[in-house]
C-alpha cells in the first residue's frame, strides 16, 4: 500500500468512526441539555461539562480562532487566484488546488447538521431563546482543517526557510491545540461535539493528504 493509498484508507477509517460516534449517540439519551434537550451519551457528556461548566468569554475566543483560520485560508485562496491569473494554471500550486474541494466537503456537512439536529449545546448562546445545534463543533472543524492543512502546506511553500518553516509549524501545532483545548473548556458544546468534530477534521485531513500525493510510475512502487 503507497502513501496515497494509505491516506486515503485513514481518511475512511476517520470517518467511519464518526458515522459510529453518531449512532452511539442514540444511546445513553436524557435531557440534560439547555431548556430541557435530549442529549446522547448523557453521562459522558453530563461529566465532563459538570468540570469545565459554561464559559461564554472562552467561547468568544474560539470564535476569534475561527476569524484566524479564516485568514490563513483565504491567504491560500488568494495566492491560488493570483498564480492563476498569472500563470492561467496551478500545477505549479498542486496542494493549493487540492485545499478547495476539501475546503468545499465542509459545507455541505455544516448545512445537514444544522438542519437534522443531533445535540444541542448545554447553554444559550446570547440573545437565543432556544439553544442552537452543536453536533459536530463545525468551528472546530474549520479551524483543526485549516490548520491541519496548512502545516502541509507550508512545508511544501517554505522547506527551503528553515527558521520561517519552523516558526510557522510552531504556530500551527499551538493554534490547533487552543482550538481543541480552549473549546472543550468553554463548555459551549458537548464532549462528544468536540471528538466528532476532531474525527471529521482527520478524515478531511487525510483526504487532502491522499489528493496532494502525486504517484509516480517508474517501477512498481515509486511516489513523489
């Protein structure tokens, strides 16, 4: 199995576990959640918010990773447009190119969940009457893909700068752990929110990972 192949194997065994997570979630349900909502897996997730508790002004700092990642993706975009009208082509850009369908594979994931509603989260966020839809943590999800991807980028745009290569996988590695740590510690969404969150962004991850790989045929094995 080549390095293509194998990314594309994790980025199915990745999603498979998060169509698992989701069925597990019809188990274990009690209406914990704010203004009376069934929740699934309830004592896990009872548990652990009764530790971390809700915490509107963490949450706001995840909104502003959010705004971060937002950045970082469109500084991608925006170097893609630019070559390409340029150069009329990406294949200079071959993992840039490869960042917009998986980019895209996040819209249509936030779109069903936030009409088929899995949980709501344990609080109101302000000025609601009714909590919102809070399976998987799409926030998380945008800022782990960016990130995650990035890094994978970066090191295609910059192995020739070590210093600058080494300063940015620095400040990916510490923007993807406040993404998970500071979110679960906001206690804006369930714990199984998060982990579903985490197991969709692996998946896409992995399937930006086997799209980015170039299989070259010389022999019989042989990769870029």
């Amino acid at each position: 199995m080549n390095r293509k192949q194998q990314a594309y194997r994790n980025a199915g065994i990745y999603m498979g576990a998060f169509f698992l997570l989701l069925l597990l979630l019809r188990l274990d349900v009690r209406a914990i959640g704010a203004d009376g909502t069934n929740v699934g897996l309830s004592h896990l997730n009872g548990a652990v918010h009764f530790i971390t508790r809700s915490h509107p002004w963490i949450y706001a700092f995840t909104q502003l990773l959010g705004w971060v990642a937002l950045v970082v993706a469109a500084s991608f975009i925006l170097l893609a447009v630019g070559v390409l009208i340029k150069k009329r082509t990406l294949r200079s850009l071959r993992g840039i190119a490869c960042l917009f369908p998986v980019y895209a594979l996040m819209i249509p994931f936030a779109f069903f969940f936030n009409v088929f509603t899995v949980n709501c989260g344990p609080a109101f966020f302000r000025g609601e009457t009714h909590p919102s839809n809070s399976f998987p943590s799409m926030t998380t999800v945008f800022c782990l893909v960016v990130f995650g991807t990035a890094m994978m980028e970066w090191h295609r745009l910059f192995r020739e700068y070590k210093e600058l290569l080494a300063k940015l996988e620095t400040a990916g590695l510490v923007l993807i752990g406040l993404s998970l740590v500071v979110r679960v510690l906001a206690g804006m969404n369930w714990f199984t929110d998060i982990l579903a969150a985490v197991l969709l962004s692996l998946s896409l991850i992995n399937l930006y990972k086997g799209l980015c790989i170039r299989v070259v045929r010389v022999s019989s094995k042989g990769e870029e």
